[in-house]
C-alpha cells in the first residue's frame, strides 16, 4: 500500500475534516432518523462513542459526543445488510435492487476501499452479509429465489467470489450470517426453519454444507421459528434461538484432515428450554452468551447455559440489536458500582480470576489469559426506533434517539426560525433546530392518529396537522399545544394537503377523497377562533396541489386546486358561505397527460404565471389570470416525472432576479436556475431516498432542502450550493450548444439536417411552389406553418397544442420592431398615411408644432419635412416605448405589474 495513501495510516481522521466539500449543487449535511431493523455497531468507545447505523442507502457513522455525522454515500439501492470487523476499522455493506453493490470502508477514514459491483446479477441483491474477524474474507447470502453463498478475497481486489454454493428453496430464506470467530472457514446461517453449517476448503475452493431438517419430532416438542444461530464458546457445538425462548444445540462433526471434502455435518441434540420470552437477539461476548429478547430484557449466559446476569427493569420494547463496546471498561476499583450475579455468592458481575482459574473463555485469541476486567458497555437497538446506551458501571442506561417507528411524510420548516417539524404515521411529531442539528420538543399523539400532512402559517405561529383518518389540528408552533378547543373532523380520510393564506385567514385542506375544505377565522367574544367554513368534493382523482395566492387588484386570498383529472379549479372565497364552497374558474390543463404538481412562478417577468409539472416531463407556465398556456417546456428528466416542487427562498432582495426551483421525482431531489427554458444543464439531482420520496421542504433563508423518505422512516437535510450549478450550467455553452445534444445525432445529424430541410421547404410552401419570383430565403418561418413542420418530424399535435404553441411564439419575449420598419407601416398598412402626414403627427407629437393636424407657417418655424426620425425615433420601438415615449400616455406601476397587461400592449 501506498505510504501516501490514508488507508495505510491508522490514525482516526473521521472527524477532523471537513466532510462538506463544496463541489456539488446538493451536499448531504445530516439524516434524521434510521433503519431500526438492521443492526447498530459501536464502533468508537474510549475517549468518544461513535456508532454506526443505516438510513436508507446511506450508512451513517455519528460521534454521539461532538453531535457529528459521516456519511458512508455510495448505493443506489437501499441498504440490505452490513457488518464489521472485530477491530471496527472495515465496514461492510450491501444493497438489494438492480445493479447491487458491496462496499468495504475504512472508517477510520471513511473511505471506500474496494467495492464490488454487480454482485448479485441473477437475483434482487444481498439478504446477509458477514466478515471474518481479521476482515480478511467476506461471505453474502444473495436475495433470490433460489439463494446463492459466496465467500470473497476483497483483500485480493477480484471482481468474482472464491467460492458459490446455490441453496435448495426448501432450506427457507436464509437470512442471518455469522463466521465462526476463532476459525475462518466456518460459518453458520439460518432461516426461520433451518440452520445451515458450512466449511470452506480453501485450497479447491469448495463449500461443504450440512442442513439437517428439524420437525416437531426431532424433540418432540415445539421449537418455534429460528431467530438467529451462533457458534458456542465451547466451539463444538452452534446454537439456534428460537421465538418460543429456547435454544436448539448442535453438535458439530468435522472431518478429519485426511478426508474428502463434503463430509462434515451438524445433528440436534438437545432443545433448551431458555426463557419464556422470544428470543430475538442472540450472541456472544467475552465468555458470555447474551440474549435480548421481545419483552426488551437483555440476559447473560455462562458457557453452561446458566444465568449469570440480567437487564429486565428498563422496560424497553423489542430488542433489535445489541453492540458491545470495542473495549471493556476501567477495572473496577472501590468506586465501581457493578451489579452482582445471579450466583450464590452473590459476587460482582465482571469478568476476574475465581479461586486461582480464570473464568471460561476468558482467553484471548493468542491463548493467553486476560487479566480481570470490568464488562463491556453496550449499545442497544430497540423495534421502536429507540436507540440506548447502558453503562455497565451504574447500570446506567441513557436514551440516544428516539426516532419515529412509521413512515414519515409530513415535514415543514419555519417561515423564519430554524425549525424543522416531522411527522411520521405513529403520531409523533418532533421538532429540530437543524443549524444546531439538535432535538427540541415532540408531542406523540394517540394510536390511530398518524401525521399525513404539516404546514407552518407565515407568521409561523400555528402549525396545521393533517392525520391519517381525517382530523384536523391546529397547533401553537412552539409548544405543540392544541389551539383550537376540539380538532376539526370534516374529513373521513387521510388529509394530504394544508395549506394557509398569506394573512392567515384561511386554511384549505386537501383529502384523498378528492375533497376541498376550506377554515376560516372569526371573532367570537372578543377572541380570534378557527371555524369550518366549507367543503366542496371538487375532483374526479387525486389532489396534487393546493395553493393560496392573492388578487393583485385587493390583496384578497386567492384558492387554487390542481387535480391528476387535469383540472385546474378556482375558488370564490368572498361569496362562499357556511357549508357553501363557491367555484369561481374551472380549466382543463392539458388533453392527455396528468398534471403532478403546481407553484407560483417566481416574478421574473411582467406576467404572473402558474409552474404546473405533467407525467410527461413536461413544464408548462398558465396565466394566472387568464389561465392561458403561455409556455410548454420540457422539464428535469431523471427517470420518473417530478412529483413536488418549490421555489428556492432568497437570502436578500438582491437575488431577487436570480431564482431557483427545488423539486423531487419518485427516488431523486433536484435544483434547476429559472427561468425554465428546457436546458438540461441547468438541472442537477441526486438520489435521496431509493424506495420512494415522500415530500420536500426548504429553509427560510434558502440554505438547506430537506426530504422525507416515507417508508425508510428517515428525513435527509441537504446543503444548497448555487455555485456549483452555475458551473455546471457554463460548460454546457450559450444560446443554443445546450439543446443541440436533445435532438439525435445532434447538429451534425441526420435528424437535424432533416429539420433544416423542413424548414426552407416550409418557406418554399409559403412563397408558393410554382411562382418564377426570386426565392427570398429567411431566418424565420411563418407562424402558420409550425403546424406542417411538426408533422413532418413524427408529432401529430391535436388543435389544442398547436393553439398553445401559437400562443408562446406570439407573446414570446419583448417584441421589438425596427425604426424603418414601424415608418414603413405607417405608410403602407391599413388606413395608411402619406409621407406628409406622418411627419406632420411626429412634429406634433414631439412638441415640435402647436395643437392641430398639419403645420401652420404662421404658427411655427419648423416643418414636418424637416423632422430627422434618427434622432427622434430611437433604432428599436418596443409597445412600451410607443405607447409613453411617442405617444406621451403614463401607465402606473400596478398596471405594469398586471398581468394582463402584456396581452394589452401586444393588442396596441
């Protein structure tokens, strides 16, 4: 190895860089939540306690004392399995999906050092993975049908396994893996029905296997489903934990080394009666056997079976995993507080000398004995999402996380803290100061009431909660209490949607019954209260999007409902009374395609626009007013269509100019520079939650996206870098280079010489096939040929999509028009003017002559012949500049802002 290279070092530099490398759009800065059903590790534990767990298809390496977080980032795929050398310097883990990949780290560094690609070809990925404790092979158990056992060299960097062995179906899933610790070529595994010894003759590299069935009349006696299987201390005989709380042992028969490969076997030979408690955790430390078990009790076992030691009074949910400290505690001294065994004696639970012998298995892998010691401290992993440490000395056991045992896909941030408010279907919500990454308060509502939706109001006062079986809370934003005497319970399903006006008025929800209900505040005695104004069952399928806005003309809130019936719906909030929701607008936004989402348009332009993303990768801009579809773009295409969308908060009103677009598809989260024009290089997106992303929220200084995973039961903070898109967007070249690369073959292809060949004959078409007049050959087509071109090229576009494409290259842009030209209209279109005639208005127009038609030579010394439009006329005339400059009309600021008046202008 490289003396340069940081692996060859074993210094632990984790956590003294800086991991936050500026180079991508969307850095991953903090996961909230994990994978309580895969094992934590506790991979630190002197001076700092540093842990390792999964979320989602990360694996994430926190120092519990620095509040840190490393993030191990390389799988696609959610993370299936992972485990670590008895050193806890390599960490291995594996994925389940297309393309699967197991990865060994050094987590001293967090670095990847080798990985395997592709290591599942046949199957779905990896179901079970172990590591010897020299870490110097690893064995897989594939996620497939017919389950395939390979062990691997990684050491040696080789792509293929040294050794497969293919499972027979009847042998069940297998889904636990565990090497023998003190003998490198045994392994042990089990499926609910049937453990599995195998024996690794390295030199043909074969795999023998023995897997006896076991039935109700191996002992006649019920065993129960197989948990987890472990070689004994004794290291003759391996042992089965079953759900039943007993433990089926097997003997061991290994052949002799002069024998042939294939002949060792295990048989059963008893069945121990253990403990009344399921037993879902089983394994070994120093010289004791450790169980935890499904009533939360952790137990400890001699090498004969016998009780030394147990946890039962913290009362804990499930045991899903337990980790012991790499190293044991201090020796105990006359301050040590350790509890006693369960012996006659009554002596302290330790690890020492007893009459001159040492305890039973308290010889380390050399052979030689250890000295006395205190026992180890221990992380523990419960079903509930809650994560523990006990202190061994004390028996002191303190909360680590307690996380949200359910999905989660209700998440919102502050309009003007750092708040981040997480919903999760049990009822819980928490709240977090992400700049400090710490936890702040929760509120756990009761069974049945699981968190759909939540939504700060803008002042950031109240907190709207949305469940699972259709209540409705308000709640206080800091103290998660409830504000309003009873939750309302107008809804009989799950509440998708809340959203308030921007003066807080009013509050619409959104069901999945495709029900619109809208909350409105009065004054009653003096005191402000919500009441329920009405619903209205508006749509035929799902609600996408709800959003409130505001009239230009009143400041009046505004409601609006976008719908996968393509359907587009205004409310009239001023003439809706109790129980009678008014609609006020009704438009259908496209013919085919589903719209998925919708966003107010930041004010880049004069005209105010609706964002509305459709199934087709499409992005479409709609007046707001007049609902017309100005604008059909295609949008970021990263696999699936974009399902959520946000406009990118800015810092300071310098920014207000350059805007950007947050939003998600089924799997990714993604940045975009608006305006929207269909240039691929001005997107960027990255895999956040593989199994699907169930919602998106932004910070209110525009700093940092937050993404909830749904099932993984996780949410994901990301650092926003502006800079690295605007880099990315540069390289991708100016004016049209960027959308050359979108057509086939590009400039040079045949697709776009076909085009251009389209193109003149369009012109061809126009000037008339037959006519002997000189060819005039421009750079623009007629607008009433854009219909023939596209059915040249294989679109067939239905009279409403060529409606809409009109429509953008009508009122695309600033229209302009040269000064020669705007004089040779006047003098040659319509109800045309003479030369004298229009010069005769310009003198009058420009001050030049007194009120009236013509010159008079008693009136004034200056002629209309002897007017110089260069310097009166600028080169470029745009509606604006005729309509102030030349005309001399004022038009106020608001009927700029109007979004009207645009089509206004281009009608002048």
């Amino acid at each position: 190895m490289p003396k340069d290279s940081l692996v060859a070092s074993s210094e632990d530099i984790l956590f003294q860089k800086d991991d936050r490398a500026n180079v991508y759009p969307l850095t991953l800065t903090w996961s909230f939540g994990w994978n309580s059903s895969l094992p934590v590790y506790y991979i630190r534990d002197e001076n700092q306690r540093v842990l390792l767990y999964v979320r989602a298809h990360t694996a994430v390496i926190h120092n519990v004392f620095k509040n840190n977080q490393h993030h191990l980032q390389g799988h696609s795929n959610v993370i299936s399995c992972l485990c670590v050398s008895e050193d806890r310097r390599w960490i291995a883990t594996a994925d389940k999906g297309p393309s699967c990949l197991i990865i060994i780290w050094d987590s001293l560094t967090g670095i990847p050092v080798h990985t395997i690609f592709d290591s599942c070809p046949e199957g779905n990925g990896i179901g079970a993975i172990a590591i010897t404790p020299d870490a110097k092979y690893l064995a897989t158990i594939s996620d497939a049908e017919i389950q395939k056992v390979c062990i691997w060299r990684w050491t040696s960097a080789v792509e293929t396994p040294a050794c497969t062995l293919d499972l027979p179906k009847e042998y069940g899933f297998q889904k636990y893996l565990a090497f023998n610790p003190t003998n490198n070529k045994e392994l042990v595994s089990n499926s609910k029905t049937q453990a599995i010894y195998y024996l690794w003759y390295e030199e043909g590299d074969t795999l023998a296997h023995s897997a006896p069935r076991l039935t109700e009349k191996t002992f006649n006696k019920h065993v129960g489903e197989l948990s987890q299987s472990v070689f004994h201390l004794n290291l003759t005989q391996i042992l089965s934990a079953t759900m039943e709380g007993k433990l089926v042992v097997w003997n061991i028969h290994r052949p002799a080394p002069s024998a042939s490969p294939g002949r060792p076997h295990i048989t059963p030979c008893k069945l121990v009666h253990l403990q009344k408690e399921g037993i879902t955790v089983l394994t070994t430390v120093d010289s004791y056997l450790v169980t935890g078990d499904v009533r939360g009790n952790i137990k400890f076992y001699d090498h004969t079976l016998s009780i030394v030691n147990w946890y039962s009074h913290f009362k804990l949910s499930s045991i899903r995993t337990l980790s012991f400290s790499k190293t044991p505690a201090a020796p105990p001294t006359e301050k040590s507080n350790y509890p006693q065994d369960c012996t006659l004696k009554g002596d302290l639970f330790i690890l020492r000398r007893r009459d001159g012998h040492f305890v039973p298995g308290l010889c380390d892998r050399t052979g030689l004995l250890s000295p006395s010691r205190a026992c180890r401290n221990l992380v523990i992993g419960a079903s509930d999402a809650t994560m523990y440490h006990l202190t061994a000395d004390g028996t002191k056991l303190e909360k680590l996380f307690v996380e949200p045992q359910d999905a989660i896909c209700a998440i919102s941030c502050h309009p003007y803290q750092p708040l981040l408010a997480i919903g999760s279907f049990c009822g819980m919500i928490k709240v977090w100061d992400y700049e400090k990454k710490r936890y702040l308060f929760s509120r756990v509502f009761e069974k049945g009431l699981g968190i759909q939706s939540l939504t700060y109001n803008p002042e950031g006062d109240l907190l709207g909660a949305g469940f699972t079986e259709g209540t409705v809370y308000i709640l206080d934003a800091m103290s998660l209490e409830n504000q309003i005497p009873e939750p309302f319970r107008y809804s009989r399903t799950s509440v998708t949607h809340i959203s308030f006006s921007h003066d807080s008025q009013y509050m619409a929800t959104a069901d999945v019954l495709f029900t619109v209900s809208v909350y409105t505040v009065v004054v009653r005695d003096g005191h402000r209260v919500w009441e329920y104004l009405a619903r209205l069952r508006s749509h035929r399928k799902s609600i996408c999007s709800l959003l409130f806005g505001v009239h230009l003309d009143s400041n009046e809130p505004r409601l609006m409902s976008l719908g996968k019936d393509r359907l587009l719906i205004e409310y009239n909030l001023l003439e809706s009374s109790k129980d009678r929701l008014e609609v006020l607008d009704i438009h259908r936004t496209d013919q085919h395609h589903y719209p998925t989402c919708m966003v107010w348009y930041p004010p880049l332009t004069r005209e105010l626009f609706l964002l509305i993303c459709t199934s087709d990768y499409k992005v479409k801009l709609f007046n707001s007013t007049t609902k017309m579809c100005r604008k059909t773009l295609l949008g970021p295409v990263y696999g699936s269509p974009i399902e959520q969308v946000q406009i990118l908060p800015v810092k300071s009103p310098l920014d207000l100019q350059k805007r950007y677009m947050v939003f998600i598809n089924r799997d990714k989260v993604g940045l975009q520079i608006l305006p929207v024009d269909g240039n691929p290089h001005k997107t960027s997106a990255i895999i956040c939650h593989p199994n699907g992303v169930a919602g998106v929220a932004l910070s209110h200084d525009g700093c940092y996206a937050f993404t909830a995973g749904g099932q993984d039961r996780s949410v994901v903070q990301w650092e926003i870098n502006l800079s690295a898109l605007e880099a990315a967007v540069s390289l991708g070249g100016e004016d049209l280079t960027p959308f050359y690369g979108l057509v086939a073959g590009g400039r040079e292809g045949k697709f776009y010489r076909e085009l251009e060949d389209y193109f003149y004959y369009s012109q061809l078409r126009r000037q008339g096939i037959d006519t002997m007049e000189t060819r005039k050959v421009s750079e623009h087509i007629c607008l009433s040929e854009l219909p023939f071109v596209m059915r040249a090229i294989g679109f067939y576009p239905s009279e409403e999509k060529i409606e809409d494409m009109f429509n953008e290259v009508r009122f695309k842009g600033k229209k302009i028009i040269r000064r020669e030209d705007f004089l040779k209209l006047l003098l040659t279109k319509g109800e045309h003017m003479t030369e004298e005639e229009m010069r005769d208005c310009f003198a009058t127009l420009f001050g030049l002559n007194p009120e009236g038609w013509k010159s008079e030579p008693t009136a004034s010394s200056i002629k209309g012949s002897e007017i110089c439009f260069e310097e009166q006329l600028p080169d470029e005339i745009t509606a604006e500049i005729f309509t102030t400059d030349i005309l001399g009309l004022t038009i106020s600021q608001d009927f700029r802002q109007d979004p009207t008046v645009s089509e206004v202008r281009r009608n002048v």
